[in-house]
C-alpha cells in the first residue's frame, strides 16, 4: 500500500467507518438510557421497602435526581439525532436535485448545531449517570 492511499482512505472507507461511529453512539446514547431507567427502578424499590432517614435520604434524592438527568438527556440526545438524520437527508435529496452550495449552508449549519447539541447531551447523560450512580452506592453505603 503506498503513503498516498494510507493518507487518503477511499470514500468506502469513511462511508463504512461513519455509519460505524453512528451506530456506537446510537447504542452508547440507549445503553445509558436503559441504565439510568434500571437505576431509577433499584432506587424506588429500597425507597418503598424500608425508610431511609437522614444523609442516607439525601442522598438518595441526588442519585435519583441525577438519575432523572441522565434519562432526560439521553431522550435529547436521541431527539436530536434523529432531527439530525432528517436534515441531512434534505440536504441529500436538494444536492441530488441541483441546488447549489450555497443554497444548502443555513441546512448545514443548522445539521452543524444539532451534532453538537447531541454530544453536547450525550457527555451530560454520562456525567449525570456517574454522578448518580456514585451518589446511590453512597447512599446504600451510608444507610446500611
């Protein structure tokens, strides 16, 4: 294989490796959302099965809370991917039917914030289910 086709992979290549990198984060974006809704329903079951007073309480309320968070922005995240996709198509089928560059760049920015706002959401649904799930052991921990 020469340096040139190293430096420059064929549009196969990035093609195969784009629909890879969207389908990890469309499955990393469901996982936490299924761990998030797993957590809130372990946290709602020791709440109903016996009384948690004090720190213990609090802390509970924070690692659902977060919990809550995460669940929320992995909705986002997913919302927007999805605006995301749609947008993209147009772009797609306008690009197919002639129109020009210029006529596509309010799409493309746009295209431009929802990626962003994506992984914007994404980061967050991660840190909030770190933080939950940190607060939740704490409080098991400090209740039992």
């Amino acid at each position: 294989m020469s340096e040139r086709e190293i430096e420059q992979p064929s549009d196969a290549s990035t093609v195969r490796w784009q629909e890879q990198a969207v389908a990890q984060l469309s499955f990393a974006i469901n996982l936490f959302i299924g761990l998030a809704m797993a957590s809130l329903g372990l946290a709602f079951g020791w709440m109903t099965s016996k009384p948690i007073t004090g720190s213990a309480r609090c802390l509970l309320l924070v690692g659902v809370s977060l919990m809550l968070v995460s669940l929320l922005c992995g909705c986002g995240a997913t919302i927007t991917r999805l605006l995301d996709f749609r947008k993209t198509a147009r772009i797609a089928r306008r690009r197919e039917r002639g129109v020009t560059s210029a006529d596509l760049d309010d799409l493309r920015l746009s295209v431009r914030e929802l990626g962003n706002a994506t992984w914007r959401l994404f980061w967050l649904e991660i840190g909030s289910f770190v933080g939950g799930t940190l607060a939740l052991v704490a409080s098991v921990i400090v209740a039992s």
